[in-house]
C-alpha cells in the first residue's frame, strides 16, 4: 500500500473536487505533462481511502509506462509533480474573494486609466466591506494612496491635503489591533484557568490606546472583543452587561469563536465575583441558558457532555427544577450516544429525588451502565449518600461514603480542584451522619455552625443545613 503526501491531500478531496481538479489537470495553462493527467487517471479508482494493496509505485509505473523498465524516481518525480499541482488547486479553490478584487485593482493602478480603476475599486470595496479581516482594508487602502501618491507631480502647494494618504496607517493599526485583541482574548483565559502568573505583553498599553482613541472602536466586532478583553482582565461591570446585552439580542456579527470567548468571558466574570463572595448561581445559569440560544444543538450539532451536565447541575442548584426536566428530554438525545445512558438515567434521578420518589431514584441510577463521563460517578455518588442519608440507611451511607473517599485517591483524571469539592462533600457528610447517630444538640448545632460558616463552594450546601435544622427539630 502507497502511503504518499499527495494522496493524504487527494483523500480530502469530494468526488466532485476530484472532478474539478481533473480538468485543472488538464488544462495546458496549468499543466504541460501529460503523465501527470495519467497518473491522476491511474489513481482514480482508490478514492477516497487510497488503502489498497495494490497501489504501489510499481503498479502506477506499469500504468504508466507498460511493461517498461521500473525506474522509481520516474514514479517520485510525478507523484511530486502532482502533488504541486493538487496544492495549487486548493490554494485557488480556498482563495479570499476579497483577494481577487484586490489583485485585479493592482493591476489596474500599474495599467489602467481612472474610470476603469474606479470601476474596480468600487467593486472590490463592496467585496471588502463585508469581510471579517482589516487585512484587505488596508491593502485597499494602500494602493489607492499609491494611485493618489502618483498625482504629486501635479499637485501644487495650494491644493487641499488627501485624507487618503493616511488611510493606509489607519487600516493597518485597525489589523493589528483586530488580531492582538484576539491574542489577549486567549493569553487572559489562559492565565485565568492555568497560569495566574503569566504576564500578558501589551495588554495594558493595547486597553489604554483604545480608551484613548475611541474612533478604532466603531467596529462592532473589534468593540466586542475589546469589552471582551476588559471583562476576563478587570471583571468590569459595564463591559459584562454590554458583552450578555450583545449575545441576547443581534449577534449575527459575531462569529461562532467570538460567540465561545464571549461566554467562556462571562463564566470567567461570575467564577471572579463567585471568589469575592458573590452568589453567581442565578447568573451562571442564565449564561448556560444563552449558550442553548446562541449555538442550535442538533443531530448533526451534538451538545457537548460538560456543557450538558454544567447546564443541568445550574437548573438544579437554583431549582428550577421544572427547567431542567425539560431541558433532559430535549438534549439528552443530543449527546454523544456515549454519554447519553449516563446522563438520562443521572438526570431522571435526580428529579426523582427532588419529587421525593427515593427508591424509585436508586433504581434509575442502577440503570447505569459505565460512566463515561468523568464527572458523572462523582455526581451518582453524592446524590446516593443525600438518597441513603433521607431513607435512614446510616450503614449504606458510611459505607458509600468510605467507597466515593477511595474512589477519589485513587482516580487520575478528576481535576484537583474538583477533588477537593468532592473531599469538602464526604467530610461533611460524615459529621452530618455522626451528628444525627449522636442525636445530642451540642454535636448537631457544631456542625451546622461550620457548615453554615463555609466561605467556600461547598456542593450540597443548602441540603446539608436543610438536613440538620430537621435533625435539630427532632433532638428538640
């Protein structure tokens, strides 16, 4: 079996690419060597996968050239030659349209007369208007100030100043702050969620220029992502109801890129306000909520695991509990059929747990075949030890609550992070069930105390002090 660059290209193409570039081939503009129209022939009948034993150099050889002298470096000169020409195909296929009425304006400043360049400049500012890159702004904008540069000679002192001459600079800086801005977009994540010592080059110099000159920010796309920029970096206010205003309403300017920066943004704005003490569950839902307006999950779209379970988890830390029965039966069919027996089975059981269907919920979770996602045992495992603890199966519950503490030191792929909220769980889980075995009022109001007293993210935190101040009913 060959296995050849040219032939890793040619697997990508369509049948009708194929197609395509076989007349490509064939045109004497582009090609001169008809050995290499042949071989493409010669390879025709494995597209796409290119996989079969039969397709050696030797093989393309005899097709080629008969029963001749084998002689590789003939093979290797073609199949080289051809790969060439397949680049070059997918360089023009893949081409910028705004490049074209570029092109076609340069030659018409070098060749032609005023009316025909007008002509062309027309049309490529219309091409270039709707384009997502300053790039062809500026390179508009530079040969235009060429074809202005070359009106000097008859230019005399009294005539007024071209605006023109500056367009150039101007639309350069417009690109170089664009695709900066993006870069701080991604340094600011990253040194939120990895590297909180990372130090950013020209953050602080970049906001500062922009709030200095305003006029750079009458782009919508550049203006987003400059607020974009100000709310993972500073956390500002402003900026953050502006970013969720943009996503709610109009957002077809905005690419699907800009569209995951601007919520991974706002997760990074309430994670900020969540650490200075706020209580961001409303607000972190209502973002889970937008992301299902912003992307359509579909078949074909599949709504990823972690978004999925984030998204139910919020509906039922806030209880809406009616939302998040709803949201299952509309997205649990839109996961990766992988994920999908875990999450039905987990999502069932917990709106079981909450209509206060106990074993009916323990059944659902026994339904569960494997977890396929990382966060779902743990997720299992705290809703059986809520489920064991309301049912007053106190063995089942140490037991279980022994079971998930192992579980935890041994698992590798659980984040850190998130093992600590786990261990913070168990911890207090086994002071609830002591406090509860004890039944003496000194034991239960201690531990609703330090409960109550968590500064932290404490996972079932509401539960916990609902628990004890029923506990403390009952000792009474």
């Amino acid at each position: 079996m060959l296995k050849n660059d040219l032939l890793t290209l040619l697997s990508a193409f369509s049948d009708n690419d194929l197609k395509k570039f076989g007349k490509f081939v064939n045109s004497p503009y582009h090609n001169t060597n008809a050995k290499a129209s042949e071989l493409l022939d010669a390879l025709r009948p494995f597209h796409p996968g290119f996989g079969s034993d039969t397709l050696t150099k030797k093989f393309l050889h005899g097709k080629l050239y008969g029963k001749g002298k084998y002689v590789e470096g003939t093979v290797n000169y073609l199949l080289s030659e051809l790969q060439r020409l397949a680049e070059k195909f997918i360089s023009l296929e893949n081409a910028d349209p705004e490049m074209f009425g570029i092109s076609l304006l340069r030659f018409a400043n070098r060749n032609l007369d005023d009316k025909l360049f007008d002509k062309y400049l027309a049309s490529a500012r219309k091409s270039v208007k709707s384009s997502e890159s300053n790039l062809y702004q500026f390179l508009l904008s530079d040969i235009l100030s060429a074809r202005i540069q070359s009106e000097l000679n008859i230019v005399t002192k009294k005539d007024a100043y071209r605006k023109e001459w500056l367009e150039p600079s101007k639309w350069l800086i417009r690109f170089y702050l664009e695709h900066i801005l993006k870069n701080l977009i991604t340094l600011t994540n990253y040194r939120h969620t990895k590297n909180p010592d990372l130090n950013i080059p020209m953050l602080q110099e970049t906001i500062s220029f922009l709030g200095n000159n305003p006029s750079y920010l009458d782009d919508p796309g550049m203006k987003f992502s400059y607020r974009l920029v100000r709310v993972i970096a500073f956390s500002d206010d402003s900026d953050y109801a502006e970013v969720k205003r943009a996503l709610s309403g109009n957002h077809k300017f905005l690419t699907d890129a800009k569209r995951s920066s601007a919520l991974a943004a706002m997760q990074v704005y309430c994670t900020n306000k969540l650490l200075q003490g706020d209580d961001m569950r409303m607000e972190e839902f209502e973002i889970a909520k937008l992301r299902l307006k912003v992307f359509r999950f579909s078949k074909k779209n599949r709504i990823p695991v972690d978004i999925f379970y984030k998204t139910f988890m919020l509906a039922i830390s806030v209880r809406d509990f009616s939302w998040a029965k709803k949201f299952t039966e509309e997205y649990a069919c839109l996961l990766n059929e992988t994920f999908q027996n875990n999450a039905l089975h987990y999502c069932k059981a917990r709106l079981l747990y909450q209509d206060g269907k106990l074993s009916d919920a323990l059944e659902e979770l026994s339904r569960i075949r494997s977890f396929s996602f990382i966060h779902f045992k743990p997720a299992v495992k705290i809703l059986q030890l809520m489920i064991f603890f309301d049912l007053n199966m106190l063995k089942e519950a140490e037991d279980s609550a022994l079971a998930f503490s192992q579980f935890l030191r041994g698992d590798k792929l659980i984040p850190e992070e998130h093992k600590k909220a786990y261990r913070s769980f168990t911890r207090y889980y086994h002071m609830l069930v002591n406090a509860f075995l004890s039944g003496k009022k000194n034991k239960i109001d201690d531990v609703t105390v330090r409960i109550g007293s968590e500064k932290g993210f404490l996972i079932g935190k509401k539960w916990f002090l609902e628990k004890l101040g029923s506990t403390k009913k009952k000792s009474a």
